[in-house]
C-alpha cells in the first residue's frame, strides 16, 4: 500500500471512529470499518444517514479534526486535495438529500482570485467537475456579496435574476423551477462558501418520473433553511480547517520542490541546450504542469525561440515574434501572464485551439512568467501549460476535443507564481551563465572558421613541396575526409590537374627567383581525385618568402576557388534562355531584389481540356507527355530569343525583351506561337500515330510595359515580370477557348507587327480585373505564308459584321455573320455575335448599357 493509500484509509478510520457509535445504530448501515475496507468512500458512509444522524457524525467530526492535523505529515498535497474534493463532494450530495433538492453546489471563496469556485455533483459516482465564476456575478454572487439568504419559489423562471441561468440551460437541456442559496459565514462574519440548491422534491414519489412530477411546487421552505443552519457550522468549520491543512500541505511541498529545483540548477552544466532541457523540466515538475516551455530571446531577430524534442528523439527549433502569442506578450510587457481554466474562454485563445487541433492536444490553463537576468535584463520566458488537477484520471484523448480532459481542470494560483518567481530567478541565473559560455565558444569557432574560409581550399607547403597545412575544404575538393591527415606529404602526390602539369608549375613557384612565377594563376582547370567525382577549380599558386628576405623562398601556397556550381549555374541558366542571353546576364552585376520597367511581350499558353486529357491516364504518362511537349514547345520559345520565365502547372509563360532588351519583341512572340502551332500539329500526329488522344493548346500575346527583375526575398527570389500587362497575357490566353482560337494578340501587339501578319478584329472586350477595354485580334498566320481567298474573304466578312455590330444595326451585322456560318459553321466567335445581335435586338440597349459595344468577361 502506497503513502498516499495509508494516508486516505487513516484519515477515513478516523471519521469512522467520530461517527461509529450512532452509524451502527442504523440496522442496514455497516460499521465504518467496513465502509473503509469495502469501498473506501465518503459518500458511500453517508448515503443511508438520516438528518439527526447525519448532524452528529457532522459535529463530532468537527471535535475531531484537531486529530487529522496528526496525519499531515504521512500526506502530500495531491493526496489531502483528493480527501479535500471527496469530502466537499460527499457533503454536498449528503446536504442536497437532506434538503431534498434534485441538484446541490457548494462554491468556496478564492479570496486571491474573488471567485466562488465548486467541484460540481451531478449525481453519486459521477466524475466531478470544476467551476469558478466571479465572486459578485449571479445569484450566488449576490448571496456572496450581501451574504444572505436568497429563497426563489415556484417559478424560478418568473424571477429577473434568472436570465442568465435560462440561457444556460437552453444549451443543458436542464430545468430549474425552485432555488435555495444560503452564505457559510465564519466566526467573524467572513464568507467561507456558498450553498445552491436546485429544485425541491416531493418527499415521495417515483424517481424516474420527470423531473417536472417530481417538482414540489411549494419550494423550499423555512424548515429547510432551520435545518441548513443547524448543521451550518460545521459544515463550515471542515471545509475551512481542510482547506488550510491542504494550503499548507501544499506550500510545504512547493517549498521542498523548489530547494530540490534550485539545487539542480546549480550543478546544471554549461551547455545552454542542456540548461534549456534541465530548466524546463524542473520547472515543470515543481509546478506540477503537465508541459513546460522556456523561450529564450533573441534580440538581433526581435524574436522568442526554443527547442521541442519530437516523438522521433530529434530536435526541433521554434520562433514566435515578440508581442505575439502569449509568450511574445509577456516577453514584450515584462509581467507574469496567468490565465486560468478555461483557457479556451480567454478573448485571444483562437490561435490556441487551432494549434492544439492540429496536434491533438487540450490547453486548459497557462502560466507565463519572464526570466531576467543579475542585471535585471529579460532573456527569456518561462511557459507551463495545463496545471494537473490531483487524483488519478483517464489519460487525454484527443477524439474528444475541444472537451476539457478533468486532469487538467485545474488553475495556477498565486502561490505557483511566487515559487515560479523565485525558480526563475535561478533559471535566469543558470541561463546567463550558460549564454556567456556559449558566446565564448561562438567566438572561438568563428576564427576557426574564418581561417578555414580564407578560400574554397587552401594548401600550404614547405619548400621542399610537403605539405604543412591543408583546410576542410581543400580536402573536401580533393574527395578526403575531414579526419584524414596531409601534413608531410607531397602536394604534388596529392593534387592531379587534368589540363597542365601541375607538377611543373608548383616547382617553379618554390625555385624561381624571377617574380612571374610567384602568382600563378589558371582559371577552370579539372581537378581530378580519386573518387569519380570532378570539380572546376580557379587555381591560384602563390610564392612565400621570409619576411625580412623577398629572394629567401620558403613554400607555397596553392589555393582552388571552386566554380562547380557556377558551370552547373551555366548550364542551368541554358535551359531557361539562349546561351548568348545567359553568358550576358552573368556579366551583370549580383542579383539583388528589384526591377526595372521594360517594353516586353508576354506569351502565354496552356493545354485546352488538361484535366479531361490526364485524368485517364497514369502518373508516368503525364510526366512523360508534358516533357515531350514542353520540349518541343520550349524550343520554339528559345528559337526567337524568348526567356521562360516559368512553368504553371500545364501553362508556359514566356517574355521577350527581358531580361536584356529585345527591339522587334512583338514580332518574335508572334513568330514563336506560329512556330508552336506548326510543332502542336507534329506532335498530334506522332501521338496518333501511338493510338494517343491529341491535344490542343490556347495562347494569348500582349505587348506593355511592365516591371521586370528578381522578385521574392533575400532567401529565394526568381527572375520574372509582373504587372498589368502580364495579367493581360494570361487572361487572353483564358478568353481564347470562348472565341474557339488557338492565337488571340492584344491591340498593342497587333499594332506593332500588323505589316508581318494576317489577323481578324475578334472583340472590343474588358477582361477580369481590368478596367479599361482592349481590342483583340485573332492571329490568322504570317503575310509570309500563303492564305486561301476564302480565308481573306471570311475575314472580310467578319470585319463587316463587326462594324454593323459596333454601329448597333443588328439585323445587318447578323446577316454578315450568318454568309461566315454558311461556309465555317463551328466559327465560335461568329455564333457568339450572333447570339449577342439577337440579345440586342430582342433588348434594344440603352447608351450606357451599350458602352460602346465593349463585352466584359467575369470570369478569368
């Protein structure tokens, strides 16, 4: 048997022995011995009680007490606050029999906090449920405040005081029809507590009736109050003496914690992720948390960071900035943050919910308390989360979120604070300690690094050619390890270049005395290791002479500047643009955030139907069918100078005249989706060919000024254009598929290249997102290129129609566009006019309904 179990049954055997003389009286109740050893609770031994029985055993316990005082010291605090709740729980079932009420509530004074705080009892052998309201709030705080009686009669709903309790149990399902609150006052006129009962009951009658049958209408009487009086002090005196054995069990307990903290602390090492990992732990355990933070700050970010240890074993860092969260807040104000159960009512706690949903946790209650240093400087924030409520309870289950787990119904109170004041004292102690130690050790690996980065990779050697030094990367380079040693070797043993005689060149840097050859120095060269693995050095080799003689040769020093990534850079950049295009970008100074404003074109295409073409067809053919395709079209794109500025799923944007100038841009955007018609119809005839469906692809070209250059963040941008003009590409290429084009260009680029192409006036249209209309142009094919007179006279046709349109004589616009019909009867843009010509006729349009026969499209 555990402490804590002695501890209960000794204290439960002491009540029995108050209260043995008269229970044994009662014919069908067992002697309290028996009480302990069967069931081992209060409520069990009080059940049969009567009330002139139930009075006696009340006041000789409260003879007894002074005898439960012996016990303490076999108890801890979690071990008496479960005798205190049993027995607040137990008298208050006993009480609400007694008075015959359907429902009871003690609430107790929180004197530090002014609220009136219950364990409720639903029912005998129900799991209890913490509540706390403000201590002048409702009607148990008015009985709080004026400490009298208040007696509400049958209907407890016509009483003004009761509109808040009818809210509430609208949401319950409960009703309330009469109520009994009366003030436990102590010797000096003090409230101690407050005592709700809820619905008189009829001496008889059955108890599974409703409740509304079993309502005595007459509600609680004079008597009842007599009787609750009776008994009152008592019942006044147990809660009173129990709470301060418990209040003082607990500082008790606290204070031990504390010593037992602080003494860790102090032989905690200097490692600041190991004071990090002790700190919270025994801050945790002193407060009886279930989880404990320590933010520490940052002041160069303006940020609070902190280490988790996930469920693998690693580690992870978080950041919060400083006034966000509740730790920001307390890291921004410097004062302790204390938010009680139910956190989840607090006016900021939605960040809360959504965090604890995502990681199937409950945060009922929190403490956050700042951590400063000797010099009374913050550096950190100490955080604990969900005090634990005493007892054994079910383990949380996060399938019933948000419903608080009652293990951790339960708040930190002022006496956590002032332990937790003085614990983070010596965790600021701690922590300071352990920063310096840690700034120390920065400072000695920022020299080693710096002498590691004096290059890429650094040799040193003696004049005889062995080697005196060689950093990581130079080993790195050379396809070593770190460990592995090349003091006193020869260097020309161990570096190999493929292009020259790197033999040759070292000994002529430690023989010669004529100074040409003490800096050497020869650009992309392949140093060859003994892995596969090759990398493109800048290879320098430099003379070291004496100091005080400049002819006295005393080593070498060969350095390679690795330009592996700038060729894979190169190549990269190839496969976005013309190698002419890239090898001039290189030459331009380092990127930097940014753009300049740039005439361009912007194209942009996209696969008509992807989603229909695709959804049949197996992960691997797609990717094998966009690779195919932006193969062929890419190239067409590269063929007239273009940059791919990117892909979009499906979609290729791509710009002429960006990043370096381009005079006849429009021209070569036109050329290139004339070129990616002609390429479509090749590919659809290969995938014919393999019993493959074809595909079909919408494009749209627009000619503007926009904004051209490195877009993003210091951490990651992209070369792009971005600005009205590109938005206008991309909506051109969406509007074509409503014309049934493959082609449709913007005004501004049909103006700059009418004299090269063949095209038909489309629309005076107004696209989402965009204010002022625009002309489109459907692009027919290259004046280069031989047109049929039927197509010619198609688009005569069209253009005829459009102005009859734009002059609002329908019937003559309708017979125009009727002659395209009879010979291209799936000309979409002709049924779209014709069906507006009717709209119009059927409405005749007013001037501003008619705005100037502009279209506006809604959607994108």
């Amino acid at each position: 048997m555990s402490v804590h179990q002695r501890s209960y049954s000794h204290t439960a055997d002491l009540i029995n022995s108050v209260a043995s003389q008269e229970t044994r009286e009662l014919q069908n109740t067992p002697p309290m011995g028996s009480f302990v050893k069967r069931k081992g609770t209060i409520s069990t031994f009080l059940a049969p009680l009567t009330q002139e029985t139930f009075k006696q055993v009340v006041t000789e316990v409260e003879q007894k007490l002074r005898i439960v005082n012996q016990t303490l010291s076999m108890l801890d605090s979690q071990g008496f606050e479960t005798i205190l709740q049993e027995m607040l729980h137990s008298i208050t079932l006993k009480t609400g029999e007694l008075l015959c009420a359907d429902r009871t509530t003690i609430f107790l004074l929180d004197e530090e906090k002014q609220e009136l705080w219950s364990i409720v009892a639903e029912a005998e052998g129900d799991r209890s449920l913490e509540i706390r309201i403000p201590a002048n709030k409702g009607i148990a705080g008015e009985v709080a405040t004026y400490k009298k009686v208040i007696n509400i009669p049958f209907d407890f709903y016509n009483d003004p005081r009761s509109r808040f309790a009818q809210e509430q149990e609208i949401r319950t399902g409960y009703r309330t029809y009469t109520m009994l609150a009366l003030p436990l006052l102590n010797e000096q006129g003090q409230l101690v507590a407050v005592v709700q009962l809820l619905n008189k009951l009829k001496q008889s009658g059955n108890p599974d009736a409703p409740l509304s049958e079993r309502i005595d209408i007459k509600g609680f009487t004079d008597a009842d109050e007599q009787l609750f009086q009776e008994f009152a002090p008592s019942i006044r005196l147990i809660l009173e003496s129990s709470r301060s054995f418990y209040i003082a069990t607990q500082k008790q307990r606290a204070v031990a914690a504390l010593m037992k903290a602080i003494k860790s602390l102090s032989q905690s090492s200097l490692d600041l992720e190991e004071t990090l990992k002790r700190v919270m732990a025994e801050a945790k355990e002193l407060m009886n948390a279930d989880r404990s933070t320590l933010w520490l700050l940052d002041r160069d970010s303006g940020e609070l960071w902190t280490k988790i240890t996930q469920d693998d074993g690693s580690t992870k860092e978080l950041r919060v900035p400083i006034g966000k969260g509740f730790a920001g807040i307390v890291a921004l104000s410097g004062k302790t943050l204390n938010i009680p159960f139910d956190l989840y009512n607090h006016p900021d706690s939605e960040t809360a919910k959504q965090m604890d949903q995502q990681n199937g946790y409950r945060t009922c209650s929190l403490l956050c308390m700042p951590v400063f240093n000797a010099d009374g400087g913050l550096i950190g924030v100490t955080q604990l989360v969900n005090k634990k409520k005493p007892g054994d309870f079910p383990s949380y289950n996060p399938r019933l979120w948000p419903k608080a787990p009652e293990c951790f119904q339960a708040s930190f109170d002022r006496n956590d604070e002032e332990f937790m004041e003085a614990f983070n004292i010596q965790a600021g102690i701690a922590l300071h300690n352990a920063q310096l130690f840690a700034t120390v050790k920065q400072q000695e690996q920022m020299q080693r690094d710096i002498l590691r980065s004096l290059s890429n990779g650094v040799i040193s050697t003696d004049k005889t050619g062995h080697i005196i030094a060689a950093n990581d990367s130079a080993k790195r380079l050379l396809g070593l390890n770190a460990e592995d040693r090349l003091e006193g070797k020869l260097i020309n043993d161990i570096i190999c270049i493929k292009e020259g005689d790197f033999s040759k060149w070292c000994q002529a840097a430690l023989n010669t005395a004529e100074s040409r050859y003490r800096e050497q120095y020869y650009p992309d060269r392949t140093l060859l290791t003994t892995s596969e693995t090759q990398h493109s050095v800048n290879l320098s080799i430099s003379t070291i002479v004496d100091a005080s003689d400049g002819h006295q040769v005393r080593g070498a020093l060969v350095v390679m500047d690795d330009i592996s990534d700038e060729k894979r850079l190169k190549n990269t950049m190839y496969r976005y643009m013309t190698q002419e295009l890239a090898e001039e970008l290189l030459k331009l100074d380092d990127a930097k955030l940014g753009g300049d404003r740039k005439e361009v074109s912007i194209l942009f295409s996209d696969i008509r139907g992807y989603t229909t073409l695709t959804e049949n067809l197996e992960a691997e053919e797609v990717v094998t069918m966009l690779n195919e395709y932006f193969e062929s079209m890419v190239e067409a794109v590269f063929k007239y100078k273009g940059t791919l500025d990117k892909y979009i799923g499906d979609a290729i944007m791509a710009v002429y005249g960006s990043p370096l100038p381009l005079q006849q841009h429009a021209w070569m955007a036109v050329q290139t989706s004339i070129e990616m018609r002609h390429r479509l119809q090749e590919f659809n005839i290969h995938r014919q060919a393999a019993n493959k469906p074809k595909i079909n692809i919408g494009i749209g070209i627009n000619s503007d000024t926009v904004i051209s250059g490195h877009i993003g963040s210091s951490k990651r941008m992209e070369f792009t254009a971005i600005g009205d003009g590109v938005n206008l590409g991309s909506r051109l290429e969406s509007v074509s598929k409503q014309y049934g084009c493959d082609i449709i260009i913007s005004q501004n680029t049909y103006q700059l290249c009418k004299d090269y192409v063949w095209a038909r006036e489309l629309d005076y249209i107004r696209v989402k997102g965009r204010n002022e209309p625009v002309a489109i142009y459907e692009l027919v094919g290259l004046r280069s290129d031989p047109i049929c007179r039927e197509k010619l006279k198609l688009i005569e046709f069209y253009h005829r129609g459009r102005e009859y349109y734009l002059n609002r004589r329908f019937d003559r616009a309708q017979a125009e566009f009727l002659k395209i019909l009879a010979i291209n009867e799936k000309d979409l843009a002709v049924r779209l006019h014709l069906q507006r010509c009717q709209y119009w006729l059927d409405k005749p349009p007013s001037d501003s309904a008619w705005d100037d026969g502009v279209w506006t499209f809604k959607d994108k």
